[in-house]
C-alpha cells in the first residue's frame, strides 16, 4: 500500500475535493469501478482524460483537470484515490457492511 505522504499536499487536496463530490453525487461504487479497471492501464487512462476534457471540466476547473489527468497516470495514485472515495463514502452514509461477517 502506497503512502499518501507521496503526493504533493496540492495534488491530495485535489483528490479530496474530487472525492467529496463524487461522493455528494452519490457515485462512489461507479467510480471506485472505474478507478479497478483502469488501474492496469493507468498511464492510457490518463492519456484518455485528453479525449473526455470537455465532460470532466464540469467537475473541476483546468488546471485542477490537468493536475488530476497527471495523478491518475501512476497506479498508486489510483489507489489512494480509491481509498479517499471509500473513506468520504462512509463518513457520509456510514460504512458498509463487510463480506462474510454475517451482519
């Protein structure tokens, strides 16, 4: 597991402030999915957020975008993006029941 002391303080706080709107937007699981499956081709899933810049502008201003497109280019980036969206995710809905604890 990777340390978010890795990220600059500006590229985590970028993360959080993403992670608090998908969350508000009540998108964590699709985003958490998304984030799973381009985590073996992160450094295309950076190059593709080239070709989606004028969707994604809506959630984020440009340099703020451009930051993000160079974050999820390396793996443990993704990661610790995910981990961000689960954390926000249960302090805003609660957590979620775990598997195979019979609750």
């Amino acid at each position: 597991m990777v340390s978010d002391a890795t990220l600059a303080p500006e590229d985590l706080a970028l993360l959080e402030r993403l992670a608090a709107r998908i969350v508000e937007l009540r998108l964590e699981i699709p985003a958490i999915l998304t984030l799973e499956t381009a985590r073996p081709l992160s450094l295309v899933a950076g190059q593709a957020l080239v070709f989606f810049e004028p969707i994604v502008q809506a959630m984020f201003r440009l340099p703020d975008y451009q930051r993000f497109a160079r974050l999820i280019e390396r793996r443990e980036h993704l990661e610790t993006f995910a981990r961000i969206i689960e954390r926000r995710a249960d302090e805003a809905h609660g957590p979620r029941p775990r598997k195979g604890t019979g609750s």
